[in-house]
C-alpha cells in the first residue's frame, strides 16, 4: 500500500490540485509542533540558567551559622548571643549520616571585605578560610598551583589561592602569578593557587573575589581563637540532606544550651531542599508545556482529519469506481490514512527542523553570557517522541474519513454527483 506508485500520484494530484488548502492545513501542524519545541527548549533554557547557581555545588550539602536567641532556656534569657568553636567541629564529625563537616570563617565576618595589597596595587577582596576537605562540597576550578593540602592546614602555612579577579587588580597581565606574595591586615601570604569563577551569578562574582587561606592559619593569624563562624556539611550520599540537617541542629542546640523549639537561633540553609523546590518548580512547568503544546497540536490535527473527510466527500464517485472494480475496504481505507499521515509527517518534520534550528541560533546568539537563561536545546528523544506522536495522531486523524469512505456503497457512490 505505501509503496504502490498509484496511490502516491493519488495524493500528489490532490495536493496541486489544492495547494492553498493544503498548506493551510499542514500550518497548523507545523505550527504546533514548532510551538512545543520552542516552549520546551524555553522551559529547559530557564531551567538551565537557574540552577547554574547550582552548579560546582554538592546538592545534598547545608549551611548553618549562629545567630540570636529568641526563647529562654536553662536560666539563660533570648536575645543571647553566642559562636560555634571547634569543639563543635569535633562533635559533629562523630555523627554518622554526615560526610564532610567543614568549619569557615570570613575576615571582617560573612561578606566582609578587605583591602589586599601588593606593591603599589590594591584590591578589595573576600578572604576566608577554609579546609581542604571543603573542595567536596564545592568545586573549585584551579587554572594554575594548587588548592589547600592537609600539610597547609597541619603546618598553619602562610599560603592562599586566590580568585581569577584578585590576579588581575594585583598582577599586571602575563605576569607569574604563583609563588607571589600578598598583604592582607599586615599579613603576607604566598600564592600557591589561581581559580577561575566555577558558577554564575552573585557567588560567581563573589568567587572571582575570593582569597582561600587555611582554617589554622587564619585562626592564628587573626586572633580567632576557636571561633568558627559558620558550617558547611556534605550529607552521605544514601542520607538525605534534610536529615542530616536535623541532626546537626539537635546536637548544635544542646551543645550551646539552645531551647529544642527556638527556630531562629541557628540560620540555616539546604541546598537540596532548595534544589528540590526548583526542581518541582521546572516539572510543573514542563508538563504545562506539554500540555499546551499538544493541545495545539491536536488543534492542527483536527483540521487535518476535517480536510480528509473533505477530500473523501470530493471523491466519493472515485471510491465507488474503485469498490465497484473490486478494492477492498483496507486498501480505502489505507489509501485515506496514508495521505492523512503523509501531510501531518510533513508538516511535523518541518516544523520540528525549524523549531530545533530557531533554538540552535537563539543558543549561538546568547553564548555563555545568558544568567537567567543558558542553552535553550531540547533532548533528540524528546524531538522524535514529539515526532511518532504527531505521526500516531496523523494516523488517527484519517482513520475517522477512511472509515466513512468505506462505509459508502459501491451504487450510491457511483450515483453521486
């Protein structure tokens, strides 16, 4: 039936025969299927762009920091305020559902900047400290030296690895950055590592900033003591983030005389809990696409098969001939499907092939500079699902008018006029 020569030329005199018809009623297929892989390749764009500021980032890692009291508890009054230590660093590692724990501080306290000295140059920077360990919690990219080593930390060395504009306000262009010396508050420190930004958006620029010392070091060097000024925690892999959460606040409250119901002492922030919203978030955006871009498909469909049952009552003597010298009803009605599936297959690839490539350039346009929108692409097996969709609804829509052509007596199709 697909391959028989008569029935192609069939089709293909009809369509001259009616071209503005015919491409009327192929642009609504074309238009819906162009239409869903546009909004899906849009929904994946703001989908990527959005969680960029995930990226370089363990999701099932959380942050914790003190902050205020707001219940009393023990004789002690609210309003108290109160740090982390390193005995608390300590504690937390005995915790079994926990991976890494990882104790930070800033200088000039979170999102305190400093002013960096070298020579005559000066930078604004973030100086913080952390251990080694906490490039498993966030990835940092080294462009050149080294990250922080255990020996770093054992040692207290005086050695810092710094962002990618740090080395461009203090070190003139091509020169050796590594193995260069830095002031910070009176305080040298030797360059041992240059990073580049690993995320977009505020962390990104805050990273391009960024001054990595170790943890002893910083202690040492700025009078911290033990303080600790906020956690960075790695939950297991087969633990889930919000658990481990709980835990270490549980610990962290009866470690510091915390009243068990006080929600606002300790700051806390999930990523995979924040990742999870968006996540549910992208879906629920997703299946509205889907949605809507079928509904706008099956629009074009329905004026496919409106456009059979046309062509069938135009030929309805045609069919009487061919019944009358001995056609069965499944070549009639293979003959209504093919057609019906050739023009939606048609339309479809068209409009899937203009959709992708309208994606491909807006991508080229946009480069890696897009924040909130990056890589608007669809997956190949999303496209050709979207595709044996449109070709199943093609079948469908000629089934209805081939099933009415078949229904038409030889005698009366042959009467008609």
């Amino acid at each position: 039936m697909i391959f028989e020569r008569d029935n192609w030329q069939e089709i293909m005199a009809g369509i001259r025969k009616n071209k503005l018809r015919t491409f009327l009623t192929m642009l609504g297929v074309f238009w819906g299927i162009f239409m869903l892989v546009i909004m899906l390749g849009s929904g994946n764009g703001l989908r990527n762009g959005v969680l960029k500021d995930f990226s370089g980032s363990a999701t099932n890692s959380f942050f914790c920091w003190a902050q205020q009291t707001s219940k009393a508890y023990e004789g002690l009054k609210p309003g108290r305020r109160f740090n982390f230590n390193l005995a608390d660093v300590k504690a937390l590692e005995q915790i079994k559902e926990l991976d890494v724990v990882s104790p930070m501080n800033e200088l000039g306290g979170y999102d305190g900047v400093n002013n960096v000295v070298r020579g005559l140059k000066t930078a604004v920077c973030k100086i913080q400290a952390n251990l080694p360990n906490l490039a498993k919690i966030k990835e940092f990219k080294i462009t050149k030296g080294r990250f922080i080593n255990d020996l770093d930390e054992r040692e207290k060395r005086k050695v810092c690895v710094i962002g990618p504009r740090v080395a461009e306000l203090l070190f003139k262009k091509g020169e050796t950055v590594i193995g260069q010396f830095i002031r910070v508050n009176g305080v040298y420190f030797k360059v041992i590592g240059l990073t580049k930004v690993a995320s977009d958006g505020d962390e990104g620029r805050d990273d391009a900033i960024l001054i990595n010392i170790p943890f002893s070091t910083f202690q040492n060097a700025f009078n911290m003591g033990d303080v600790v000024g906020w956690f960075a925690i790695k939950s297991r892999d087969d633990i889930s983030a919000e658990i481990s959460e709980k835990r270490v606040m549980d610990i962290l409250k009866q470690r510091h005389k915390i009243s068990p119901l006080d929600e606002k002492a300790i700051g806390h922030w999930n990523m995979e809990v924040e990742f999870k919203k968006l996540e549910g978030l992208f879906l629920g955006i997703e299946i509205l696409v889907w949605i809507v871009g079928i509904g706008t498909l099956l629009a074009g469909v329905i004026g496919i098969s409106n456009i059979m049952l046309i062509i069938v009552k135009e030929r309805t003597k045609e069919i009487g001939v061919k019944r009358a010298l001995g056609a069965v009803p499944m070549q009639i009605i293979g003959q209504i499907m093919l057609e019906a599936v050739f023009l939606t297959s048609l339309a479809g690839y068209a409009g899937l092939l203009v959709g992708v490539l309208s994606l491909e350039l807006l991508n080229s346009a946009i480069g890696e500079s897009g924040e909130m929108f990056s890589n608007p692409t669809i997956d190949f097996k999303v496209a050709l699902s979207a595709l044996l969709i449109l070709i199943l609804s093609g079948a469908l829509a000629g089934l209805i008018p081939a099933r009415k052509a078949v229904a038409i007596k030889p005698v009366e199709a042959l009467r008609s006029e």
